[in-house]
C-alpha cells in the first residue's frame, strides 16, 4: 500500500501528540525533538524500513538507532504505532516513571525494538557504526541472500558536536560503509539556544573530507524526505542526510525555540498545537484509520520476513549463522586440550604476550572473534596469525586497525555486539581507558559481550612514566557494575580469565594485562579463575597472614610468604584475578577463602592506589594491610620503579612484622 502525504501527515501528528502529551503527564522530558522529527520518521518507518513488529529480534532487519536518545517519545510512539508488543499505550502513559519500560532514555534491555542504550550524545551514532560493520562482516560471510539490510541512524546536533563523532564517522568513511544511513536532526538548536552560540562550523563539509556521501532535504515536506532518503539507500558511501527542520513542530507559540527542547509544553500550548493541527482526539488516543495505517507497515514486514527465512533454510550455512546470531560459543575441544598442555610448561612471559599466545588458540576455534586495537597492535598483542585486515577490500577479515579512536573503538565494539553474530575485541592501554570508559560504562549497563584488552596496566611498564602509568585505573573500572575486570598474575590465568570474558554473553569484560614477563605460578588445570579468587599457596604451619594479591604483584606475594615461612610465619597467598567472580561467590566459599578471624592479618599486594582494598583487608588484625601506590609513578625502569615504591620483600615483610606485632 501507498501512502500519500495526505496519509503521512496524519501519521505524523500521531507521533506528536503522543509525544507532548506523554512529556506533559511526566512534567519531564523532551518533545521539541520527536515533533520536529516526527515527519522524517513517518517517511523512514513508510517508504526505507525493513523491519516486523512481530520478531523484533528479526536477524536480517535494518537497525534504527535514535542517537538523539533524549527524544525517545519518538521511537516509544513508533514501536507503539507499528504494532510491537512493547511499549504499550499504558507503558507510555507513565513515561519516565517507576515501572514503566518507557524510560527516560531509550534502553535496549527493557524493549525488544530499542536497538542500543542511547542518550550520552554521539554514542548511538557510533554504535551505529559497529553494527554497520557487523553486516558488512557477516553478509562477506554468508552471502546477501542471508544477511543484506541498512543500519539508520537519527542523530541531533549534539551528537555531530561531540568528539566521538569525528572519530566515528572517519572510521566509516575510511571502511566505506554504505549501509550506514545518518538523519540529522538540523534544527539549529541545543539547550543553550542557537546553534551558533558554540559553533560555525561546516558540518556537510566535514562528512564530505570523512568520505561520506551528503544529502539535504526539508524535513516537513513528505516528497523531499522521500527523495533525498532514495539518494542515502541508494549510496555505495555511508550517508549523511541534512534534514532542515523546526524544532517543537506542531506547537505554534515554541516551536523553532530552546524552550522546546527540554521541558514540557504546558497545558496551554498542548491545545493550542492540537488547534493547530486539527487533531482533536484526547491525550494519548489514536484515530482507529490512523494507526491502522500505522499498523499496515507493522504487517508490511512480515512478508520481508518470511522471504528471508526460506533464504536461510535452504542456505547450506544457516545452521552456523543462527548459531553465531544466538551468541553460543561452539565447540572449543581444542581449547581445553590447548590449556591442558599450557599447563604443564613453565612458561615466562608477560601477560600481554600470554594473551596473544592464547589468541591464536581461540580465533581459529572461534571464528566470530573480532579483534582489534587502537593503533597498538604491536604493544596491545591483539592480532591473531589467522585474521586477515577487515576493510572495503575484504570485509571478512577479522582484524580492525581502529587508528588513534579509543572511544570510538569501543562504542564500535559495542555496536557491533549489539548487532549480534560476533564477538568484539579490542585494545589499547590501560591508561586510555579514560578515554572510552563513558563507552565501557555502556557496555556493561546494556550487557554486551564485548571484551577490552587493556595493557600496559601498572608501573610495570616503566620509561614512559606517569602520563602513562595507569594508577587509579584498574579500581576505578571495578566501581562500574555488570562489568569483569581480570587482572590475571601468569600465562594459565590469562588463559582462564579470556575463557571467562567469552562465556560471558551479558557482561562484558577487562582484561588488564603486563608489559612486563611474570613467571608461570600455576601448575592446577582446575577452572580456578572462575571463583575470582583462590588459595594459590597454603600456609605451612599455624596461619597468621593472608596475602592478596592480583597480576604481577602475585609473584611478589610469592616472595613474602616464603620470607614469612622461613621466619616460623604461617601464610597464605590468594590470587584475585577477577574481584566481581569473587563477590558472586556464596559466602560459605567467600570464607575459606578468608576467614573471618581477626586473629589473622590480611594484606593486599597491587601496584594502584589502595582505596578499595579495604572490604577485604579491614576485617582483620589490627586493621589489614594496603600495599599499593597512592601517588602517581615516576620516568625509570620498571625494576627500579617497583623498588622506589616499595614493591620488594624487603620493603613488605617489615611493615606485615610491624602489624603483627602491633
């Protein structure tokens, strides 16, 4: 069916109206953007949507991102509109309130049809991305009969402002992803007001120099719409489409002001925008010809679908390509006997080279492993011998050089998680995670399986000093929930904690790893990682000291308990690669691990500030012990670096002696 502007015009004032009346009910929100972009929707769900209501999870669909998060009245109302089971009319009714799935800011995990959690400006956008990258990869895979569809993005001026945007879209111009298609909201304004209060710059022609195609059109003129988003599907170059519009459209005394942009609109200009556009149904009613129109689009897809399915049952690959979209890891046979014979060696190196080696274990085993590094491939050891470059001359490799865009590396990864049917990875310092953490953040608050190799990760790696010592970073990435921050002591640890970070389909993982080479400590094939912490060595003789340690001081804790043997001193060592596994653990584990006795003394061994450590070390003889840094690091080798800040046996048995003794 055809839907003339006649049609469309209606359609569109549905999604306004269900947009200031949602906004108003709440007393919060924004609806300037939804009604200025309710038109271009309308258009993009009638004419270029590939999408069906009734499989939300629909493999070969297109993405919509609204990276323009703060609008999202817009896609409540047109996953409402077209027929998904979710938002209900009664989840919109209570928008931004306890209960309902219709929160603030779009979030994947409570609504089957949001794509990706946006709202931190520019990260949609370079989620988008990621998943443009995912079907490029996965239709080189499997062929176009199986995976062929767009990814469209609705994206503000914030969004175009903020620094992840340049690296974003100079990444998808530099792989010319022409299935990324980017609407931008180009009203000329932000919250302060206008836009050229904070900038002048020309947006069109930066897309341009990134290698992107450029399109414009009126935003409230339903032909033009059509025309220039026939010119975006129609690119072999990511898009750019300049959609000239009026903020707060509809609302005749606010719109095209900043007013509009955050606030409701008041009971008042309510009726007068209902005035105005001739709609007179109640607050949050639909005219029964309206959203049958709407629904007719729902229904629409559902033959798209079903074509797709017959491609993938008589597709000699579809088994393997279900399987790698369900996100089940295949049968890794070789793995454990790969780990089996690690740990029977004694093998010296740094963790980092560890996980390089193991790398080239599981990337041919794993074919949907995606890797990567923020211009560190060398340093970061992410590249596996078996992956091939992923670029616009062959996009069924599976390494990408990201170039110096931490955070757009990462907001990628998250992408092309999110996307489904491959596992990213990615490196680069631990000391740049500041860099991408707003991005990490989103990974664990959307539970993707994406997973950081983080090197570099302590003074450990010497010359390059304080600007590149990470200090504060390793606990400061724990503080973030639903994420797993390993910091493993040797090769057989490495092992695991990777193992670990890709069995887990809903948190996403740090792998925080040495410059340095560290001995082999364990010689236990047993999944011990898996617990988060473990005895690693036992006391001999009555316990009196219980040392903790993660990464490369575990060697040291190894040290200091046999100094404190050979002085008649019964210790533990307790390996903690991963705290979060730890704390899951039930407690009667918890408390072999570390018994609450206070007549033994617990002492922390990490080379980063000590404040955290104290949930573990402070239920204790007479207070626990913190060994750490609370300062930065300083320009020196790494040998000489750990003896200046008291990293050696000699600096560490007298201070434990000290509070025994206290």
């Amino acid at each position: 069916m055809t839907l003339s502007p006649d049609r469309l015009a209606p359609m569109a004032n549905a999604i306004r109206a269900l947009s200031m009346d949602a906004v108003q009910a709440a007393n919060s929100g924004h609806p300037g953007m939804p009604m200025g972009m309710a038109d271009v929707a309308t258009v993009l769900y009638a004419k270029f949507l590939k999408f069906d209501p009734a499989q939300p999870k629909w493999a070969d669909r297109d993405r919509f991102v609204l990276s323009a998060g703060h609008g999202s009245m817009l896609i409540y109302s047109l996953l409402h509109l077209t027929g998904y089971a979710s938002p209900t009319l009664d989840d919109i009714r209570g928008f931004r309130q306890m209960g309902s799935v219709c929160a603030g800011h779009p979030e994947n995990f409570l609504i089957e049809g949001v794509e990706c959690t946006t709202g931190p400006l520019g990260q949609g956008l370079a989620m988008a991305v990621g998943m443009a990258m995912a079907e490029r990869h996965l239709a080189a895979t499997f062929g176009d009969d199986v995976v062929d569809h767009n990814t469209w993005v609705i994206a503000g001026d914030g969004c175009l402002m903020e620094g992840i945007n340049h690296e974003a879209i100079g990444l998808a111009g530099t792989l010319k992803l022409g299935r990324l298609k980017v609407l931008w909201d180009n009203n000329k304004i932000t919250i302060d007001g206008d836009t050229s209060l904070s900038t002048t710059e020309d947006i069109q022609a930066r897309y341009r120099a990134s290698g992107w195609d450029v399109f414009d059109c009126d935003g409230h003129d339903f032909a033009d719409i059509e025309r220039a988003l026939a010119a975006a599907a129609a690119s072999d170059r990511p898009s750019l489409v300049s959609c000239r519009t009026v903020i707060g459209k509809g609302a005749p005394n606010k719109q095209g002001g900043h007013d509009v942009h955050g606030a409701p609109l008041g009971a008042a200009e309510i009726e007068a925008a209902r005035e105005h556009l001739g709609w007179t149904s109640a607050p949050f009613e639909i005219p029964a010809e309206i959203l049958a129109d709407w629904r007719s689009l729902g229904a629409r897809g559902a033959a798209a679908r079903t074509e797709w399915e017959a491609r993938l049952a008589a597709s000699d690959k579809g088994a393997e390509f279900t399987r790698r979209m369900a996100g089940e890891l295949p049968d890794t046979d070789g793995v454990r006997k790969a780990l089996t014979d690690w740990v029977a060696g004694d093998t010296n190196v740094a963790t980092r080279k560890a996980s390089e080696n193991w790398l080239n274990v599981l990337a041919p085993a794993i074919p949907e492993m995606i890797g990567g590094s923020a211009d560190l491939t060398g340093s970061n050891n992410t590249k596996a011998k078996c992956q091939a470059p992923f670029n616009p001359q062959d996009y069924s490799g599976r390494y990408v050089y990201y170039g110096i865009r931490e955070f757009g590396m990462a907001a990628a990864m998250n992408g092309m998680a999110l996307h489904g049917g491959v596992i990213p990875y990615g490196g680069t310092f631990l000391i740049f995670s500041d860099y991408c953490r707003n991005a990490i953040r989103l990974s664990a608050l959307q539970q993707t399986r994406v997973i950081y190799v983080l090197t570099h990760d302590s003074i450990g790696l010497g010359e390059d000093g304080p600007t590149h010592q990470p200090v504060e970073h390793v606990m400061s990435m724990r503080l973030i929930p639903n994420l797993y921050v390993f910091r493993p002591a040797d090769v057989i640890e490495t092992a695991e904690c990777w193992n670990l970070a890709l069995e887990a389909q809903e948190t996403p993982s740090v792998l925080a790893l040495t410059r340095q080479n560290l001995p082999q400590l364990r010689s236990s094939g047993d999944m011990l990682s898996a617990r988060g912490a473990y005895t690693l060595r036992s006391a001999e003789g009555d316990r009196k000291v219980i040392l903790i340690a993660t990464g490369s001081e575990v060697e040291l804790a190894v040290k200091v308990r046999d100094e404190l043997q050979a002085q008649g001193i019964g210790a533990d060592v307790v390996s903690m690669p991963c705290m979060e596994l730890f704390a899951a653990q039930d407690e009667a584990y918890q408390r072999e691990i570390l018994p609450n006795d206070p007549a033994i003394l617990r002492v922390s061994i990490e080379a980063g500030i000590t404040q955290g450590w104290e949930r573990y070390t402070a239920f204790s003889r007479n207070g626990g012990l913190n060994i750490g840094l609370d300062r930065f690091g300083a320009s020196a080798p790494a040998k000489v670096l750990f003896e200046r800040f008291g990293f050696t046996v000699e600096s560490i048995v007298p201070k434990i002696l000290d509070k025994l003794s206290a």
